[in-house]
C-alpha cells in the first residue's frame, strides 16, 4: 500500500495529474533537494494508478537540460490530446539566465504518441512580453481548447510591471487557431491580491467553471474562484481555500463525471513540528464534489475508502461508544492504541453550548503530550494542534503559534453532529470531515501510542466505528 506517495531518495513536487482511457496519469516535478542549487532542479517523473494506493512508476519522463540550455530545470505545465498525439507544455527555467539580467523563465513544449517517450520541440520558446510582464515569473502554461471562443487558450502564471509589488500577481493569456503558433492576449485574470497565482488550473462542473491557484501570501495554500463564464467575473466563495496550511501546488483531473484534486503535503524543515514549511514532500489526492450552491467540498476519494473500511472490518477492536461531560473542567478518555498507519472513524454528537471537543492521537500514556484535533462548534472550525504547544515555555508561551496549528472552517448546525476520517501513515496525516473539509498536515515529533477522546466546558458522544491498521 503506497499511501501518501514519495520517491525513493527524493520528494514529490507540483503534480500535473492527467486522466486518459481509464487511467490516472500522475506526472510530477521529481526534487532531489540537491543542496548546491539555489532552486529546485527538477525533472518530470511519471507515475500511473487506478486506486491511488499502487502505482505503476514509469520513471523518467522528461528530463531537464544542460546549464547552456533554457530548461536546466523543468517545471510544472499540462498535458492536452490533439489528433492522437499528447502536447506537453512545461517551464523551462535556468537561474544562472537571472544572474546575468537575462529571462529566466520561458514555456517549453514536448510531444508523445504514448505518454511514456516525449520529443522535445527545439524551435518553440514562448517569452514573456516585458513591456507588460515582469522577465522571472512566466510559468506552469495550463493549455485547453475554449470551444466558445474557437481557440487554443494557454493560461500562464505571470506578474505584470504596474502596481504595488504584493499585488501584481495574475494569470496571462496565449491564444491559438493552429496549436503552433500563440499570440499574447490580454491577461485572463489580473485580481490585483497575490503576488502570484501558482499552477492555474480549471474545472467545469454543471454550469460552473472554477479556477484553482495556490499561493504563498495573503494565505498560504491551494484555493479557487468560480464563474458561470470563463471570461469572469471570479467570484470569491465564502472559504476558498481546498485544504490547510500544508497542501500546496494542487492541480485537478476528472474521469466518468467524478473530480480529484492532487497535490503535495509540504515537509517541515528538519523533520520537527516547529521547522520551517518546505517545498515538496509527499502526494495526497482529494476527490472534489460540488455542493447545491456550487462550492466545492473535499472528501475522501471512494477508492480509498472502501480499500480502509474493508481492512478495519478484518482487523479492527470492538465498536465504542461514549459520553463525555466536562462540566466546566477539562476531561479526557483513552479509548485504545493507535498504530503509526492506521485508519480511524467517529462520529461525533456535540451537545449546545459545548466550548470545544475532539480527538488525541499519538499520545503518552498519561496523556501529558499529544497531537490534537479540535471541533470548536461556537466558531465553526476545526482545529489541528498539539500540546504542549512546540514553542511553549514558561513566561513566554506563545498560543496558536502559527508555524504549527492548522485550522479549517468547518459548517456545523444545532443538533452539531460531526463525521471523522482520520488517515495517518508516519509523519502524513489527513483528516477528513462530513466529507466536505480536507485538513492535511505532518506529524514529527510525537510518537505516543494512544488515542482517545476530550471534551472541555460542554459534553458531548463519541461513537467509534473504526480503527485498524494499515499495512
């Protein structure tokens, strides 16, 4: 079972997911965190899979070039059909170009008949245009045929020269008649919010289109915006954001009506919970579903969830259920051992007026250290964060430090009633609630055995229907 996918000796970075014939295609920026390059040299790895946990590696699919070369790193791009052959339009990036005043970045494309051996186009370069465009930031090319407008359209990251530097972020615009040659248009989508607007992707769904990003300020993450037309305006949901603090470069791929979001969950520096987020790190994959007002929801692909549930009917404890009331104290109940990869169910009844409750996972055995996850009802979130805190000390505590706790909205309405799927597997974890939140993060530092139930200032019933091993 190849839960939460890494290469060996390297880690998984931006995922360009590809759906064809049945079969879901995971190319993927492959970063060996060589210490001696000041960014990631990356090459496109290949994987394929029918259930998210085997994969079928393919190995290299398309590898970076020469230090004279424009693509001395390959970075994220998206793959179209066309006429029985696959286009492949990529990044090509060389630092050492930055160094001497030169463009960095450009759009780069290859071909295949198979998806397996991709030919490079030598004689296609697509430059930014610098009077309107910064030179370093012209990336992750996502290309589609509009058939409204009767074009190719290839939506670029890019950062224009005017207006205040945070905020000159937005998504360029190429357009097509013939799929050779590309014409720069108007920028599709200039906010005026982020610096930039990584990986762009797009998803129709109904009447809906959405536009997925992520960014690394004003809110670090993998978020959207969607639209009845593609030309806008991009309406901003109530929560955009798709998952947490620690899922980054997301990027979606659909097969028989049904919708998935791939992506990385970032490592920390050192392997600890209070290092620094970094780029890269392991595959997690979210199936997306659209709610009756058109927001998207999160959930727990079906794949992967009668895979668990099968193995936590062969090998689970007995079903539990309990009630906890904390009057106005903190209370807390171990309900079993927890293995380092296992699955978990429960379902939750929260009673009215109940400050906070939840679940403590890899916890000692008299509870003096563990990892928590928090349902605050009165503030409609949910919470993922550990004590003793990494950074507490005596004097200088510092609550909520933002290098760790992770937080996600979560709608709950009287009678509360919450439904959780917690999957954990070394230092991955991935939480799941009423399969409409996605809370994805690391575990490091504590290694703790038990697991069980809290409740403070309220009372609430704990109903576990499954906790197993996975192996």
């Amino acid at each position: 079972m190849n839960l939460f996918y890494k290469p060996e000796d390297a880690w998984l970075g931006d995922v360009i997911p590809f759906s064809w014939q049945g079969a879901y295609h995971i190319f993927y920026l492959h970063d060996p965190r060589n210490p001696d390059c000041p960014v990631p040299d990356t090459d496109w790895y290949h994987l394929s899979t029918q259930d998210f946990l085997s994969y079928q590696q393919h190995d290299l699919a398309l590898p970076r070039g020469s230090t004279d070369e424009r693509d001395l790193a390959v970075y994220t791009g998206s793959i179209c059909e066309k006429d029985g052959v696959f286009h492949l339009y990529y990044t090509g990036h060389n630092h050492h170009r930055h160094g001497r005043g030169e463009i960095s970045q450009v759009i780069m494309r290859a071909q295949s008949t198979d998806l397996r051996t991709w030919n490079k186009d030598a004689d296609f370069v697509l430059e930014p245009e610098l009077s309107r465009y910064e030179m370093d930031d012209w990336r992750d090319p996502l290309v589609f045929w509009n058939a409204d407008a009767g074009q190719y359209w290839m939506l670029i990251v890019a950062r224009r020269r005017d207006g205040p530097a945070h905020r000159r972020g937005c998504i360029a615009r190429a357009v097509s008649q013939d799929f050779t040659t590309w014409q720069l248009d108007e920028p599709f989508w200039s906010p005026n919010q982020f610096y930039n607007l990584e990986c762009p992707d797009l998803l129709r769904i109904g009447d809906w289109w959405y536009l997925i990003f992520s960014t690394f300020n004003s809110g670090y993450g993998t978020r959207y915006r969607r639209s009845r037309w593609l030309d806008g305006p991009w309406i901003a949901p109530a929560h955009d954001f798709l998952d947490g603090r620690g899922f980054y470069a997301a990027k979606t791929f659909s097969c028989d009506e049904r919708h998935f979001l791939a992506g990385w969950l970032a490592t920390r520096e050192g392997e600890t919970d209070s290092g620094k987020w970094e780029w890269g790190g392991n595959l997690v994959i979210h199936e997306l579903v659209q709610d009756e007002a058109g927001a998207l929801q999160a959930r727990m692909p079906r794949e992967l969830e009668s895979v668990f549930r099968a193995k936590a009917r062969n090998r689970q404890s007995s079903p539990r259920d309990m009630t906890l009331e904390s009057g106005d104290k903190f209370v807390w109940e171990r309900i079993g051992s927890l293995p380092q990869a296992a699955y978990i169910e429960v379902e939750l009844e929260i009673y009215a007026g109940t400050r906070e409750c939840g679940l403590f996972l890899r916890a000692d055995e008299k509870a003096e250290s563990y990892y928590q996850l928090r349902l605050e009802p009165q503030r409609q979130r949910l919470v993922f964060d550990r004590w003793p805190k990494a950074s507490d000390g005596p004097f200088w505590p510092r609550d909520n430090d933002p290098s760790f706790v992770i937080e996600r909205p979560l709608h709950l309405d009287l009678p509360y009633s919450v439904r959780l799927q917690i999957v954990t597997k070394g230092d991955c974890m991935v939480v799941y609630a009423n399969e409409t939140v996605a809370l994805s993060t690391r575990i490091y530092d504590l290694t703790g055995d038990n697991w069980g139930a809290f409740i403070s200032d309220g009372a609430a019933r704990f109903s576990v229907s499954m906790c197993a091993p996975l192996n």
